[in-house]
C-alpha cells in the first residue's frame, strides 16, 4: 500500500491481510467462485471504466511493485492493487466497529443472512481524459455519466442497501491516495449508518454536511494513527449563503475535536487498533435528521453511556468531553450565533461537565 505525496504509508507485501471474523472466505471468494482478478466478496476494482477491465494473477499473490519512477500505467498493477487491499481492509475494520451485514455493510453474499447483499464496494478508476461534452453527455454508460457531470476528483455513490456503492476515481494517481480512499469510503459508511440501510441522505445539508466530511477525516487519519494539527474551534465557523463549498474546510473542526479526544484516550489508556474499535463503535441512533454539532456531539456522548465498555469508565467518558471542549463545543455550547469579524459566527464554550471538573486542567 502506499500514497503519491509520500506521508506515512508506505508500499509492503502483506499475507493473509483479511481479518477472519469480517471476511471468513478471505478477499477473493464468492460462494465457490475463487477470482484470480481485483474482485471478491467486498470489493470490485476496475482499472479502466470502458472495458471494466481488473488486475489478474492467477497465483493470487498480487505481488506487484511499485516504482515512483514509473508512469501511472506502468505502475497500474501494483495502484489497482492497493486500492482493492485498502478496500477489504476497510470492510474488514468496519465490520468490527460495528458497521455489519445487519447494518448494510457493503458485500456480494451476506454469510449471517441479514442484511441485503449484491452491493460490493465497486471501485471505478476513469484513467484517460473525457470526450468532449457532447459525445459524453450522449453516452450510453449512465455511471459514467453521472461521474461526468459530478466529479472531478474521486467521489463516493451510495444507494440504499442491496445497491452497490461506488467511488470513482478521474485518474490512476488516486489509486494510490490510501487517506482519500479511507475518506471515501467513510463517506459511504456514513450514508448507509446514517440512514439505517436506507437511502435518507440525512447527512448533507448546512452543518450536517460539514460534520459528514469531519467523519471522513477522522477515520481517514485515525485509522492511520494520525493527529488532526488543525487548530479549528466552533467558533471559528459563520454561517455562509452556499454551505457546500466549506463543507471541508468547517469540517475539519470537529474532525479535530474527534482526534483530539481519540488521542487523550490513546495517550491514557493504550494506542492501538482495539481502542480504535471501542472508540469507533459508535452507532449514533439518537441523531436526528440533519443534525447540528451540538446534535452529533450528544449522540457520540450518549453512545458511550450505552456502551457496555465505556459506561462505568468516568474518566473515559470525560476525555470525550475534554475533546469536545477544548474546541469550543464545549457542555454549555449551543446553537446561537453572534455577529463577529464582519460574520454571523458560533461562541466557543470551554466547559465540562461538573462529573468531569476534577479534568478540566486537560482542556
Ligand atoms: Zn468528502
């Protein structure tokens, strides 16, 4: 696996990379079918939209390398690869944070029989440059069409359950950006969690859209391990005629606030892929249709007092608050906004809880 800006992942051969009790059959089984190619039971991934083509080895090694030097079609085996690894593994650590048959994950058979299956997470790589607008917009491919007209990067589709998902990628060089990949594929989990296997898009409108991308973000770095450095608060976001062109940008407060109390809990307890999964395991019921921050923030608190882990742990529960505080959303925030800097802006608030005042000096 590994990126083209050079952060931390790093191309390595892995053997047996499927973690058993999400994906028992490995990567590459369907029922008896055993594909020698970049498709099995949670995945599907083209390399080229056109032909649908896939990468072969009928050794099933899959030990491809990768060269920086190459071109992105030399190199097309070993990106294509990566991307269909990153994918299973992202199944394979969702389905043990709690993101299962039961809830709409993303699989062709569903072995426990609930859920809907026929919806592996389809992965279509758009690697030369379009006709012009004309020709496409005449085309017959109506998922090239739709891509066309909405995506100029890489972007997720996601249908309600039974329907399978796709993230398209404009080029090959995306193949390869494992954080865009994990934020795409978040994007997807949020969508089908969100909408309890429906297809209710609760997740898209004003700040809601913004807490969607903040999701994204935080698995995509945490799931690496990595700290969000960004220094946003909540008060630091107005209110802007167009939200959708922020979304990221305003996003990257609360994907902040979730890294921040993701590592107090790392840094007090222990740092490894089990605390992912407790602090990941989050179902979120309580959220309402297109939630506000103070909405999502509750939801998450409200998760760890149902968690059969977290509930009895006061200290736990309050580096969720000290997380959440020490970016301005903090016990006493709400939902007014006053005018500041020529903006209609959010107030920072910086309290806990009285149970969790003894931690305040954490904030
Ligand atoms: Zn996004």
């Amino acid at each position: 696996m590994g990126t083209i800006d050079g952060d931390d992942w790093y191309f390595k051969i892995i053997e047996n990379a499927f973690i058993k009790n999400a994906s028992p059959n490995g990567w590459n089984k369907v029922g008896n079918i055993n594909y020698y190619v970049t498709m099995g039971n949670n995945a599907r991934v083209y390399s080229n939209i056109e032909n649908r083509e896939t990468i072969a080895d009928y050794n099933q090694q899959f030990n491809f390398r990768y060269n920086k030097n190459f071109s992105n079609d030399k190199n097309k085996e070993a990106s294509v690869t990566n991307t269909f690894y990153l994918i299973n593994l992202m199944h394979d650590i969702f389905f043990n944070l709690g993101f299962t048959e039961e809830k709409g994950n993303f699989q062709v058979e569903n072995y426990s029989g609930k859920g809907i299956g026929n919806d592996p997470m389809t992965v279509i790589i758009h690697n030369y440059h379009f006709a012009s607008d004309a020709v496409e917009m005449n085309g017959k491919d109506l998922v090239r069409k739709y891509f066309y007209q909405n995506c100029p990067f890489m972007c997720t589709s996601t249908p309600s359950d039974g329907q399978y998902p796709i993230i398209h990628m404009t080029n090959l060089d995306y193949a390869t950006a494992n954080h865009g990949i994990i934020h795409e594929y978040t994007h997807a989990v949020t969508r089908r969690m969100s909408s309890y296997g429906r297809n209710d898009n609760c997740f898209s409108d004003g700040n809601s859209s913004e807490m969607n991308e903040a999701l994204s973000e935080f698995f995509a770095s945490s799931i690496a391990f990595k700290k969000k450095n960004n220094p946003t608060k909540f008060g630091d976001l107005y209110t802007v005629p167009d939200i959708s062109k922020y979304a990221h940008a305003f996003g990257e407060f609360f994907a902040g606030a979730l890294s921040d109390a993701f590592f107090l809990v790392c840094d007090y307890y222990r740092c490894d892929p089990n605390m992912l999964q407790e602090f990941g395991n989050m179902e979120l019921y309580e959220l309402p249709y297109n939630p506000y921050y103070i909405d999502l923030r509750n939801a998450i608190i409200e998760e760890a007092e149902n968690n059969y882990i977290i509930r009895d742990d006061k200290f736990f529960k309050c580096l969720l608050w000290i997380g959440f505080a020490k970016r301005g959303l903090g016990y006493n925030a709400n939902n007014e906004i006053e005018y500041r800097n020529g903006n209609y802006h959010y107030i920072n608030n910086y309290d806990v809880p009285e149970s969790c005042k003894d931690y305040s000096y954490l904030i």
